[in-house]
C-alpha cells in the first residue's frame, strides 16, 4: 500500500507509538525512506499510560469520535477529510468530550509521516 493509517482503539495505545520509535538504526531508515515517499499515519485512543474509555453513545469514545468526524463534522471546505483533519478532530474533541462525562481527560495521539492525504469524501 502507498499509504496506510492504522487506529487503535485500547488502552496504553500510546505505547504503540513508543514501540514503533525503538525500532533499529537501519529498519527506521528504510522506515522513514517509504513514508517520506508514500504517506503513513496512526492514530491512537489515548497516551501509553491511559485508559481507552468506554461506553459512549454505544461506543468506545475514541471510536465515537472518529465516527462522528468521518460522518462530517471533520470535514475541510473541499468536502474532503484528511488523515490530518480526522486526527486534528479527534485530538481537539476527544479529551474535552471525556473530561466533561467523566472527569478525565482522555488525549489521543497521532503520528503523521509523509504525504497527507483524504480518507473520506462526502
């Protein structure tokens, strides 16, 4: 695939992030070469250190939030969303959202390498 986005919706997501990093000199140059080429971007629930919280509107929050960005309120004036876009919502929305319900502030993480590029078009 020339692009890729990976979304993980579970506790300590974060870690993932953090693994990815810790990855050998010659592997995160090979690494670095294809995204800087293509486009790569995850987007994870929340820091390595906290819990994904549950049972939101029938959903995990995270993935609620997402939902609700790719069904249009993450859109750009060009009726497109962008992987920067998406993760753009859910970083500003996800942690008020948790904090105002439960009274934790739940902070999304996302790495974006490479070319930006739409996931949805409305």
């Amino acid at each position: 695939a020339m692009k890729s986005l990976v979304i993980l919706d579970t506790c300590n997501s974060g870690s993932f992030a953090e693994a990815m990093a810790s990855r050998g000199l010659l592997e995160k140059t090979a690494i670095n070469k294809l995204t800087r080429a293509t486009g790569r971007a995850t987007i994870v629930a929340s820091s390595k250190s906290q819990v994904a919280l549950e049972g939101y509107k029938g959903h995990g929050v995270f993935t609620y939030t997402l939902m609700e960005a790719l069904a249009g309120k993450g859109y750009g004036n060009d009726n497109k969303i962008t992987i920067k876009e998406l993760a753009g919502y859910v970083e500003d929305v996800l942690p008020d959202r948790t904090y105002e319900k439960w009274g934790y502030e739940q902070v999304p993480q996302s790495t974006i390498t490479g070319n930006d590029f739409p996931i949805g078009m409305k």
